[in-house]
C-alpha cells in the first residue's frame, strides 16, 4: 500500500477551509477549532440564503436526524435530500471526505450531531493519551 501526501496552505487561516476545499481529502484530520469554523460558515450561509433555503436546509436535517434515529442507516436516510443539501456542504470539503478525526479538545456537541448527520463517521480522540504523545 502507497501513501502520498499533497498539502499547502495560503498562510491565511481565513482562507484554510478553501485550501482544504483544493485539496479534496478523504480523511480529514483536523482540531475542533477548525470544525467550528466550517460549522459557523455553513450556519452563516443557511442565515443568508433567504426563506427557502433556511427551509429546506432545515427540513432536511431534521428530515435525516430522525430517520437516523429510527434506525434507518445514514446512506438511507435521505437519500434525495443528500443529493439537494447536503452534497453542497460536502462539496466545500472538496467532496471526498469519508472519516474526520478530531483530536486535543472536545467539540461543542450540536457541532459534532452536525457533522455526523453530514458526513457520516467522526472520530473523537481526546484525553490523557494525547499527554503521553
């Protein structure tokens, strides 16, 4: 098995989520501070999308969230509504993102429902472990 590493950066933690979006990851490591930024841009282009976006982008997460808690699978739960919504806010992560690992720090639980509900598998890892690193 090969592992091959592309990575840059702007220099510019404004503009890291674009990067990110160039890169188009598969896995995306990352601490949760990050993930509070894309939760946040997100949040703040739903506000700004006018009444039928706000509508439908909350109609589709809560259509999705209670399907999942039905115990429909992720991939089952909406599967129309992934096409509209959600495969848009993929798209910004570069539109491959399988598993996010977050480690350091714990991350707001609303953000975290979120992200799962999106993009299916995220890895927390915080502790004593990262201490004896």
């Amino acid at each position: 098995m090969a592992w091959c590493f592309n990575r840059f950066w702007r220099g510019d933690v404004k503009l890291l989520i674009d990067d990110v979006g160039e890169l188009k990851p598969t896995i995306f490591c990352v601490v949760p501070r990050v993930l509070d930024r894309v939760y946040s841009g997100l949040t703040q282009k739903i506000s700004s999308g006018g009444f039928l976006k706000k509508t439908l982008s909350n109609f589709a997460y809560s259509y999705k969230l209670n399907n999942m808690k039905k115990g429909i699978r992720h991939g089952e739960a909406s599967p129309l509504l992934d096409k509209i919504v959600f495969d848009k806010v993929k798209q910004g992560l570069g539109g491959r993102v399988r598993l996010i690992l977050s480690r350091v720090a714990p991350l707001s639980t609303h953000v975290e429902e979120d992200i799962v509900d999106i993009f299916m598998v995220l890895v927390l890892d915080y502790g004593l472990d990262v201490l004896s690193l």
